[in-house]
C-alpha cells in the first residue's frame, strides 16, 4: 500500500527519471508514442511534448493509459511513479545493478552495457556497483566479458599505474554530459577500491585461470613498485593483505601455487631491475603448514632459493662498497677505520615492512638491490619440511644481521 502523491510531485519524479534516461521531454514523447503506434510523426511528437510538459509540470495528471509505457520506456514500478519515487516495487523490466550481475545472458549484458542511461555506470539505493555485485555473487564470467571488451580493467596500460593505489584500474565507459543525473561512479570505484580486483584474483585461482591471474599481476602489490624507487619509503604491506586470497591459494592446484611461489621482476622508471617473490609467502606457507597441503616442500624451496639470492646479492654488493671505501682510507687495519666504514656501508642498508624488504642503494655507485624476504612461524612434525623451515629461517637472520666484511 502506498499514498498517492500530488500531481507535482509526480510530474517532478517523472521530469527526474526522464532527464536520467533520456537527452530529452521530446525524444522520450517519440519514444512512447514509438512504443504505442509504432511510428511517430513530427505533429505527434509535438503534441506529445506538449502533454508531456504539462504532466511534469503538474498541470495534468499522469493517464491509466500513460502507466504501462511509462514504466517500461523509464524501467521502473507503477508504484515509484504514483507515489513520486517514495515507494518501490520489483518490475520484470525494471534493470537493476543486482539483476545483471546474477545474470548468465550475454545478449543481456552487450545491451545492459549500451544502454543510454548508462546504468553501468550507476551505484543503486545501497551504493553498489555492478562490479560490487558480480565479484560478490562469483559471477566470474560476467566480469571476464567486460574485460575482454574493454569496458573494464584491473591493471593500467602505463607502467606508472603500477605505482597507483588501484593499479590504474578503471573504465573505457564515458560519461555522457547530457545525462546530468548521471555520475561515472563505476570509474571512480574501480580507481579507488584496491580489493576489487584482489576479489578478482581469488575469483581467477578459483577457476584456475593462470592466463588472468598473469593478466591481473596478482602477486604483486604497489608497495613493491614504491620499493624500487631510488629514495622514499613504500606504503605498510598490510593494507594490502588479503585474508580471502590466502584461504583461496590454501585450497589452490599446484599449479597455481607454483605461480605464487615463483620469483618475478619489476622494472622501475629508471630501467632498474629487481626480482622480487609474492610479498604474502610467508602467510601462505603458514597456511599450507596448517592444511597439510602436499605441494609445502616445493614452496618452501622456492622461498629458499630467493632469500639465498638475496643474501649473496647484498653480500655482493657490501662487498663491492667496502672496496672502493678502502681506496680513501690510509689504514683500513685499524679497528676505529673498520668500524667506521661498516657503519658508513650500513647506513645505506634499509629494512621495511616489518623487516621483511631490504632495500640497499650505494648513494657513490648506485649499485642497488630491493627485494622482499620471507620467514616462517609455524613448524612441522615432518623432518624434511621442518628442515627447510629452518634452512629459511636462518637465511632470513643471516640477511637481518648482514655485516660487511672489511
């Protein structure tokens, strides 16, 4: 049950949806007269006009006859339009964010997508998105078409969008001025909302989608391209942790977990190379300790192999700075000297997130390493793997307790 509102209420609710949807009273006249009869000529659509404006003036009341192609033609309720937008009901033609992205009919989303009230482009009564709805709901192949099109992106196409909170995320769908209701909040959303594509990612491992997960850069996070700069700190890794992604790669195939476990490399604007390894290792382990996941020794070796690149690539490293240090020094034998240069050296030698990324730039030679480190804080009852929980663990202090040798 619902109040009937006044006739100008209505005709300012009616005046709303039509400005929504339609560049204009005329051609939403054409429109219906179109729906009714078919064709339209310009007399109709005068007259039609002129009905029209006087309705959303309040000057006359909306017809029984107006009712059924009003709500079809502006996709809402009888009961929205009578009782001015203060009462809603459900309506088979009545587009809703939720309904397209529940649904399974591709037609239905190629239109969805080109409508010219831009409805995609919309946030609904709770502020949600399409793209809300879709990752909620795992409609995994709803959101793959709309990357395949282009309408949608996780990841930028500049390499600077790597350095973004979002990844440049975003949309190929442009706003259309005359629609004056009409805001781009999907664009906004996929620019600000990093967890929307970490949903994504859980939505690929789920579907063992490695082509996506490459697509997605789903190891990588921002903090690890502000890492590789030359100067500044990168933002904390926790705020890109995802508890839902663990549990996912915790239950993932091998080959997926292969990929995780696997060092990448990133290439900073200054054509600087870094390898690097999946910043959240660490908390997967602990994960596949804890299910006894069968594939824990091969990612524990990848972890192995990495800390020891990154130790003798800092050993390298320290060792080359200490060399051109003992060219300016008379006595290097002298402890005083000795202290002195390790602690000049040390000082270029930077520890972030917790301990768990180095960062060492010779500021004389510009020699450099970033890179990520992983430790573990569960253990096994298996002999091997509790073996190469330890053979990590003591890479990772040795590199925590580096110290050059003069």
């Amino acid at each position: 049950m619902f109040k009937l509102a006044k006739s100008e209420e209505i005709g300012q609710h009616l005046s709303y949806l039509i400005n929504k949807k339609y560049k204009s009273v005329r051609q939403f006249g054409k429109a219906y007269i179109e729906e009714d009869r078919g064709t339209a000529d310009n007399e109709e659509i005068r007259k039609m006009s002129n009905r029209l404006s006087q309705i959303l003036g309040g000057k006359k009341s909306v017809q029984i006859y107006d009712l059924p192609i009003f709500t079809k033609l502006l996709d809402v309720s009888c009961e929205e339009i009578l009782s001015a937008g203060t009462c809603f009901a459900t309506t088979s033609n009545h587009l809703t964010n939720y309904a397209i992205a529940t649904s399974k009919d591709k037609k239905l989303w190629e239109s969805y997508v080109k409508r010219e009230d831009q409805l995609i482009l919309n946030a609904d009564e709770y502020g949600k998105t399409v793209i809300d709805y879709a990752l909620d709901s795992e409609n995994y192949e709803f959101v793959k078409f709309l990357m395949d099109n282009g309408y949608i992106w996780f990841v930028g196409t500049d390499e600077l969008d790597l350095f973004h909170y979002a990844f440049g995320a975003g949309t190929s769908i442009e706003r259309n001025p005359l629609l004056l209701n009409n805001l781009n909040v999907l664009g906004l959303k996929m620019q600000e909302r990093y967890e929307l594509r970490m949903k994504m990612i859980v939505l690929a491992i789920k579907r063992n989608d490695i082509q996506m997960l490459t697509e997605l850069h789903a190891r990588e996070i921002p903090p690890l391209y502000q890492a590789c700069l030359y100067s500044g700190a990168p933002k904390d890794f926790d705020d890109f942790f995802d508890e839902e992604l663990i549990k996912a790669l915790a239950g993932a195939s091998d080959e997926i977990l292969e990929y995780f476990s696997k060092e990448f490399e990133i290439t900073n604007q200054f054509n600087k190379t870094n390898r690097l390894i999946f910043p959240f290792l660490s908390e997967l382990i602990n994960a596949l300790l804890e299910s006894n996941n069968d594939y824990i020794e091969w990612v524990l070796k990848d972890a192995i192999f990495h800390n020891q690149y990154a130790y003798d690539k800092l050993s390298e490293l320290l060792a080359l700075a200490v060399d051109d240090r003992k060219k300016y020094y008379l006595n290097c034998d002298h402890e005083l000297i000795k202290k002195e240069m390790q602690q000049g050296i040390l000082r270029d030698v930077l520890f972030f997130d917790h301990g768990n990324l180095v960062k060492y730039i010779d500021i004389h030679t510009g020699r450099n390493i970033v890179t990520n480190l992983i430790q573990v804080t569960k253990t096994s009852n298996d002999t091997k793997i509790k073996r190469l929980i330890q053979e990590l663990n003591d890479l990772y202090n040795k590199i925590q307790n580096i110290t050059p040798i003069i």
